[in-house]
C-alpha cells in the first residue's frame, strides 16, 4: 500500500468535491482498489462523556433493533451541549439535533431529557409494524443520555 488518506484535507486534495457539491449526495468517494485504513476522532468536551446502546431481541442476534450513540458536556449539572444520534430506525443515522438543541442549558435529569427527546421523536414515521421502536428510540437515548452523563 503507497497510497492513503488520514486526513479530511488529505482527502479533499486528492479528490476535490464537484462544482455543484451542494447538489450530490455521496455516500462515500471511494475509488476501486481504495480501502480506508485510519480514521480519527478528535477527543473534546463531547467525546469525554459519551455513551453507545444496543438494544437487540436477544443476545445470540447482532443487528441492532435501536442503537444510541450519545455524549453530552456539562457545566455542573447543566448541560452544556448534547449529541445523539440514532441507528437502526431510518436507512441511516437519524441525529436527534432538536433534542440536542432543547437540552443545552437543562440540568441532565430524566425529565428535561424526555421533554427534548419527545419534542424530536414527534417527527418520526414507523412503518407499520415498527412503531415501538419510537418507544424503545426514546428510551435507550434517554439510558444513553444518563449514562453518559454519569448519572445512570
């Protein structure tokens, strides 16, 4: 292997965005014989207090029926900033930015927390047959909020 991206600007050199960038949706911008082989994640006041649930059927089954990723910044026992985001509820991550943007400035307890997570859940379309996992959503982030907190 002689060549490899490590960095955001590494990877914008090497394969510049199109004119009307705005416009495309990628997925990703891998080429054929391309492997990604690193990746970094800046350590801040988020990633110091985070948390990651899975909720599956059972244990003998990997795929998620709701997963949360969830990390939080605090100033005592206020919340500075918040970051969810969702998986295996849409067709891909579903990041809850109107929970995020509601609790900024609440103390992290389970109410402010269920106020933020109803008000962004209210947009949400199960098909039919899946609408518990809005329920089961709103509950692991709820968990995945507390714990990374420190609270549960």
């Amino acid at each position: 292997m002689t060549d490899f991206h490590l960095t955001q600007e590494e990877a914008r050199r090497a394969h510049p965005p199109p004119a009307d960038a705005a416009s495309v949706v990628l997925e990703n911008r891998l080429r054929h014989g391309e492997l990604i082989v690193a990746y970094s994640v800046p350590v801040g006041d988020l990633s110091r207090r985070s948390a990651y649930l899975k909720v599956r059927e059972r244990e003998s089954y990997e795929y998620a029926l709701v997963a949360v990723a969830a990390a939080v910044a605090l100033d005592g026992a206020r919340i500075r900033a918040a970051r969810i985001a969702l998986g295996s509820v849409a067709q891909k991550p579903w990041r809850l930015t109107p929970a995020e943007t509601a609790l900024a400035g609440q103390t992290l307890d389970e109410s402010s927390i269920d106020r933020a997570l109803e008000a962004a859940l209210a947009a949400a379309r199960p098909p039919a047959g899946n609408e518990f996992k809005v329920v089961l959503a709103r509950n692991a982030a709820r968990r995945a909020l507390l714990t990374a907190g420190g609270v549960a």
